[in-house]
C-alpha cells in the first residue's frame, strides 16, 4: 500500500464520523495501534 493508499483510507474512515468525539477517539485508537518508538 502507498502512502497515498493509507491517506484516502484514513481520509474515508474519518467521512463516515459526523461527530468531533468520534473522529477524535477514532485519532486515539489509530495512534495506539503505532509501534513504540
């Protein structure tokens, strides 16, 4: 997957959320699902 892949995906799963507490847990679980640094 491209770079550009991931980014629509993400720009698509963030569409489907009308609410800014969706959207943000939504930030929140994508940022736990990161490798530790």
């Amino acid at each position: 997957m491209t770079i550009n892949e991931a980014q629509n995906e993400v720009v698509e799963e963030f569409e489907d959320f009308t609410d800014w507490m969706d959207k943000y847990q939504m930030l929140i679980d994508l940022g736990n699902e990161l490798d530790v640094l």
